[in-house]
C-alpha cells in the first residue's frame, strides 16, 4: 500500500482518526520570502510572488499542508473596508487608522466585496495559483479575519476596548459589518480553492479580554462565520492567539473542526479538555523557539507536542502562532524532521 497523500493525512486528523504518521503544518507564509529572495513588500500586491514564496517554502521542508496568506487576514479586510495601511519597507503592516469615530460612522462602513475590493484578490488569486502549483494532494489554508479582531481595527483598539465597558452597542454596530466581510471572504476562499479556512481572531484571546467579554461579543459572530465555511464546503479552522484555557469548549461550540492552540495552552490539557470532539493543532512557540532556538530546540519541543496530544490522532503538528518573519529556515525543517522521526504511529 502506497503512503496516504498530506490531504489523506491531514483528513484523518480532522476525522479525529490516527493517521500513519502525525501530519506537520507550520504557519509560515510571509517567511517564505527568504527562500525567492523577495522584500515582503514586493509580494503582497503580486499573486504571482506570493504563490511562488509559498509553493517553494512546501517544496523546501515537504510539510502537509500550505498556509496561504502573507500578512495578517484581518488588516488585508480592514484595509478593504477603507483603513489605512503603514507599510515598512521590510515588515509587516499595520492598520495606521481606524474609520469609525463614532456612531455617525456606523452607516458610512462597508462590507468587504472579496472580489473587488483593496487587495483582497490578489489574496483570492494566490490560493489558486498555489492550489494549481501543489496539486490536489496538499491541503490548502487560508487565513480569514476573525470578526472582532477585524472590529478592533476599524475602530481603533484603544477606543475599541473602552467602548466594551462604555459603549457595547457600538462595538455591536462595527462588529455586524465586519462579521459580514469575514463571511463574504471566507466563502469566497473556499470557491477559489481553499480546503481549509481559519478564523483567525487574536483580540478575542483571554491573554486580551475576559471570558465574559468573549461570550458577549465574539463567540456569536466567530460561529456565524465558521458555520459558513462549513456550508461552503470547507473545513473551518480557529485560530486564537495567546491563552485560551478557559475557552476551549466554548472555541469547540463555535462548530470548528481545528482548534488552533498558541503556546500558552497546554497540549495535555487540552487534548484532555476537548481532544474528543475537535482535532487539536500546535504549539511549537514562534518566538522563544522558532525564532530564538536552535534546530535541537525545535526539535525536542516538537517532540513534547507529539508526545502530550498525538496519542490516539485527532492531532496536527505546528507552530503556535505564524512563523516569525526572520525565524532561521533551518528551524521549521526540524518541526517537519521531528514529526516524521516521533510522529509515526
Ligand atoms: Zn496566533
């Protein structure tokens, strides 16, 4: 019998069945960059680029699935929403601005059209060409924003989190329009080829408001999202940087099928906690080890992961968070190297 393909791999760890090996997807996409010799800036307005910086980082390391994006999702849908972007010559942007000053603004807002508007084609368009490069045998991913991450940055987060406490039916009035953009763009991933689309929605950590706060304001709009990928034909995916302990079954109750975990959680716990119901992905650190430890380092941590949720499947190996811009390349072929040496069944 010939080796299941990365798809078949990965399938059955979101099937919550053990494959023949545990499946390895780091999420890398802009770091790539280093392997075409490409400014991150030169990049994110070419598809072309884009696609080839990613298609050459799955080539390079053999991992089982492609992580395609280049920068954070919810500042591409922000700046299509009418944000401004600060761009660095050699980094990542940042939204400079939010649009809503007050509740005036609510009604001048609008909803990302995926096809048309700022550059949320060129992201469109990347998936395809990456789709096209890969074959029909590696998963696709693809980073969509998580709802109130992106509200945050419409409105500012300064203002954004006093206006939790103060002001919550504002936050409600942003968070409509920007639950529609994420929804609009999340279907539109999964028509241009996405197998896999996750919600990525960094605010709504517990490292960053209370689980109250995220019951009361993200949990809804997060499910209204992921159960349109779903009905899209997608695999939906949750992606919450940072601690997310004491929301673990409220991510599950979302009706994800990937939970994403940073590495504050612990793997243990969490495969313990919810490993029944939900495949479970991470959580190598991206900054102590990634970007700051040696190829060793990855390894023997990469090794833990396997060891605390690989047990049984239902299990992907990753990074916690995305792979930092200037993480030595020599680091994500240990993640890969450790799940093939310690991952197989
Ligand atoms: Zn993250």
């Amino acid at each position: 019998m010939s080796a299941p393909t990365s798809l078949q791999r990965v399938m059955t760890a979101i099937e919550l069945g053990e494959p023949d090996c545990v499946p390895v997807v780091p999420q890398i996409t802009y770091t790539t960059s280093r392997l075409t010799g490409i400014t991150f800036r030169e990049a994110m307005c070419s598809p072309e680029k884009m696609a080839e910086a990613l298609v050459a980082g799955y080539r390079a390391f053999g991992y089982d699935g492609i992580y395609v994006g280049w920068e954070s999702s919810f500042d591409v849908v922000a700046e299509a929403m009418g944000c401004t972007l600060l761009v660095p010559e050699d980094g990542i942007p940042m939204v400079a601005e939010g649009v809503v000053s007050d509740s005036n603004d609510l009604g001048k807002i609008r909803v990302a059209d995926p096809e048309r508007d700022g550059r949320l084609p060129v992201h469109l368009r990347a998936v395809e060409l990456v789709r096209k490069e890969a074959g029909g045998d590696v998963p696709v991913f693809r980073y969509v924003p998580g709802p109130f991450t992106l509200a945050g940055l419409l409105r500012g987060q300064q203002k954004f989190f006093l206006d939790l406490m103060r002001n919550p039916d504002l936050v409600r009035g942003i968070l409509n329009p920007a639950t529609e953009s994420s929804r609009l763009f999340a279907v539109a991933a999964v028509e241009h080829g996405a197998n896999i689309v996750v919600v990525a929605d960094p605010l709504a950590s517990t490292s960053v408001i209370s689980p109250k706060m995220f019951d009361q304001f993200a949990f809804s709009c997060i499910r209204e999202v992921v159960t349109a990928i779903a009905e899209a034909g997608g695999v939906p995916s949750l992606h919450i940087c940072g601690l997310t302990t004491p929301i673990l079954k409220k991510m599950v109750d979302t009706g994800t099928r990937i939970v994403e975990l940073d590495y504050p959680v612990d793997l243990g716990f969490a495969k313990k906690e919810i490993g029944g119901s939900v495949c479970i992905e991470g959580n190598v650190n991206p900054i102590q080890t990634l970007l700051g430890g040696k190829p060793e380092d990855v390894e023997k941590e990469a090794r833990e992961c396997i060891t605390k949720a690989g047990g049984g499947g239902g299990f992907i190996l990753s990074s916690g968070c995305e792979v930092p811009l200037d993480a030595p390349l020599e680091n994500v072929r240990a993640m890969v190297g450790a799940a093939r040496k310690y991952g197989r069944r």
